[in-house]
C-alpha cells in the first residue's frame, strides 16, 4: 500500500539534510519495493518570504492527510528581529499543536567509536543508550493563565502548570509501551515534593504501571536526574517526564553524545507523526555541504517504524549508520573524532551505500 510523506525542509542546513533524507527514501522505495509519495512544502523563515506567514493553512492541511512529516530546521537571522506572529519557530508550536502530537521521543546513544566525543570520560558515557519521553502539550508551556499583568504598582509575569489525568496517562502508556521493547526499565521524572502537577502524575504513573507488570519503574526527582545523567547516565532506559523537565533534560541527555548533529526525534499523537533532527537550521554553516545529515537520517528511520510501520527497514537504517561511524566516517562537526571526514552529500551517499549492502547480505 502507498503511504504520503510530507518533507518540510525549512531553512538553512534542513534543507541539506532532507535532501539527503529524500534521496535515502528514494533508495529505500527502490531497494525494499515500498511505495512512498513525497510532497514538499514551505515552513518557517522560508514560509515567511514566500507568504509572509510561518506555515500555511494548506501545509498544515496537507500534513494531516499525509502518514508522517519529515522537517529539517527552521529559523536564522534574517528573521531573528520579526514580531513574535512573525517568526519561523512559530511554524513548529503551530504544527505541533494542530497534529496534536503529545509525545517526543528523543532517543540518545552513544556508539562505542564515538565515546570519546562526549564532554564526559569515556567510562562514564560508555553503553548510554536511553529514551527520553516527553509529553509535548501539556504543562507550564500551555497552561492558562499565561500573561503579564499589573498588580500592586508592578509587572507580574504568570504562567500556570496543569495537566489532567488524561494527559498524563496517554504518555505514560507511551513511555511503558516504548520499554518493552527495550531493557524494561521506566524513570518516570517529577518535582513531587513541591508540585501539586507532579503529585498528580507520581500517582498517576504508578498507577498505569499496574498494567505493565513486567516494566520496572522507579521515581525520581528532577534535580536528582539532572544530576544522575552526569554521575551515571548508563543507569537509565526510559525516562518520562512532562514537557519543561524534558526540554531542559533532553538537551543535557543529548550532549552525552558530545554532538547535536547526530540526534534525531519523534512526536507522535494520535494522528500524523512529525521526525526532525534536535539540532536548529545552523547558520554558521549553511549552504557549504558541511552539515551531519546524520540526526535527520536517524529520524527516518524514526519514521518508518513509529508512521510507517517498517520496523525492519528502521533498523536497517540504523544499522547502516551504526556501521558507518564504527568505520571511522563523520562530518565536520565530529572531524576530532573521525578517521575520514566526509560532507554532507558524501555521508549520505556513504550511508546509502551501507545500506545496500545490508540489504544484499
Ligand atoms: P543550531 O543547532 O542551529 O546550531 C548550533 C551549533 O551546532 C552551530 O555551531 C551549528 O553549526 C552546529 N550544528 C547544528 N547542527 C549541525 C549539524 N547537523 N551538523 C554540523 N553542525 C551542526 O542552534 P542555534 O545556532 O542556536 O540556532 C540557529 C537557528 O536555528 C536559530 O534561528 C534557532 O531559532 C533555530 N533553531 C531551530 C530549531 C528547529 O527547527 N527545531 C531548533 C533549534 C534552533
């Protein structure tokens, strides 16, 4: 059956790495004998020029009829200084809220060849690999009231934390649902001794965990797991949390890597799904075919198991990267940590042909 894809490449170096992303699908359709339709839209500061508006209507329509949507990055500075309806980011809430995705995966591992690469020793980082779980729409990033209000002679700045039981147990089901078919092991993350959001979801969580008997989940407070993922990262598999504590943590999980160009994630809801690299559209290097497609070619493979139900053409692609680094190839971005430095073309190449030959054997 013929499955939709929606490419929205963006700005800056999203639009070299879904080139890359674009030709890998290709190869996969050809490869596999799936069938895929790509279509390509504008969103961002690319949207901006073109409509003056973030993401149209249309876009957003488009990416709800479609199976998923693959983005690059958005955002630089020629549009830095625009009115906040104005700015690219805005295509990102937008399309966030209006797919209704709720669930980020982030998933952070460190590959053997690559553990020197992280700002902790090697010892420290050496076998991380976890997934962070954030819920992405609830929280004091949507919670009203919201606003700056004159009280007593002064601004007053207001932002609300909620989250409903219904919230809380459809990403907890997601982050019990993801262990399974990992080491089992369940880090749900809160501020329980102080939030009354939190206290709700400790009980919440423990209770859900009821149905996964075969999960083990621990509670841990959010400053203890900031510290935990310095200490001993490897302790974790499955870490959820709500949307502020998993932005913050997700990033400082990610720099365990020791780089932002090679990590992917998913957000997922009930209906389209949406992959994109972590890393931001990168300016600096824009347009000089050094950017790591890496993040955005692992969020493909994201893709083809969470949206297009290809669990065996995921993991082949993960593979295929696995194995590339291993051989001692990366981008500029890791070029201390590489035997031979490759652009961005060459590492897609090289990785399709990886590909390939995973296939053959
Ligand atoms: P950034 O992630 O774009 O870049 C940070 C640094 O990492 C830069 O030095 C860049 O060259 C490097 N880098 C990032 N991705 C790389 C890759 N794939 N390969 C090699 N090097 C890579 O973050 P920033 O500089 O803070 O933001 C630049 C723009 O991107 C801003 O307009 C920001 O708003 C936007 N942004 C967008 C997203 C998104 O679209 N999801 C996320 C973050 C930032």
């Amino acid at each position: 059956m013929s499955k939709s894809i929606v490419l929205l490449p963006g700005d800056g170096i999203g639009v070299e790495v879904i080139h890359e992303a674009e030709k890998l699908i290709d190869c996969i359709c050809d490869l596999y004998g799936v069938e895929i339709k790509t279509e390509k839209h504008l969103v961002g500061g690319a949207s901006l020029d073109a409509s003056d508006i973030p993401v149209k209507d249309e876009v957003i329509e488009a990416c709800k009829k479609a199976d998923a949507v693959l983005l690059g990055a958005v955002g630089g500075p020629k549009w830095d200084n625009n009115p906040p309806e104005k700015r690219p980011e805005k295509a990102l809430l937008r399309l966030r809220k209006d797919l209704g995705l709720y669930n980020n995966l982030r998933p952070v591992t460190v590959f053997s060849s690559l553990k020197n690469a992280s700002p902790l020793r090697p010892e420290v980082v050496d076998g991380v690999d976890l997934l962070v779980v954030r819920e992405l729409t609830g929280g004091l990033y949507f919670g009203q009231p919201k606003e700056i209000i004159e009280k007593d002679g002064e601004e007053v700045g207001i932002d609300t934390m909620t989250y409903t039981v219904t919230e809380i147990e459809r990403i907890a089901i997601a982050a019990f649902e993801a262990a399974k078919g990992r080491s089992k092991k369940v880090t749900s993350v809160d501020k329980a001794n102080i939030l009354a959001s939190s206290q709700l979801w400790r009980k919440t969580v423990t209770r859900i965990a009821e149905q996964y008997p075969e999960i083990e989940l621990e509670h841990m407070l959010v400053d203890n797991c900031a510290m935990q993922l310095i200490r001993n990262p490897s302790q974790f598999d499955v870490i959820l949390t709500e949307n502020m504590f998993g932005d913050i943590l997700s990033d400082e999980a990610a720099m365990l890597t020791g780089s932002i160009g090679m990590l992917p994630s998913a957000s997922l809801g009930d209906g389209t799904g949406m992959y994109e690299p972590v890393h931001g559209s990168a300016p600096d290097i824009a347009g000089k075919n050094m950017a790591n497609p890496l993040a955005t070619l692992a969020s493909t493979a994201l893709m083809f198991r969470y949206s297009l139900d290809e669990e065996s053409i995921a993991s082949d692609i993960e593979a295929a990267i696995a194995k590339v680094l291993n051989a001692g190839y990366n981008c500029m971005d890791m070029s201390r940590h590489a035997r031979k430095v490759l652009s961005t073309s060459e590492m897609g190449e090289k990785i399709i042909e990886t590909l390939k030959d995973i296939h053959a054997a």
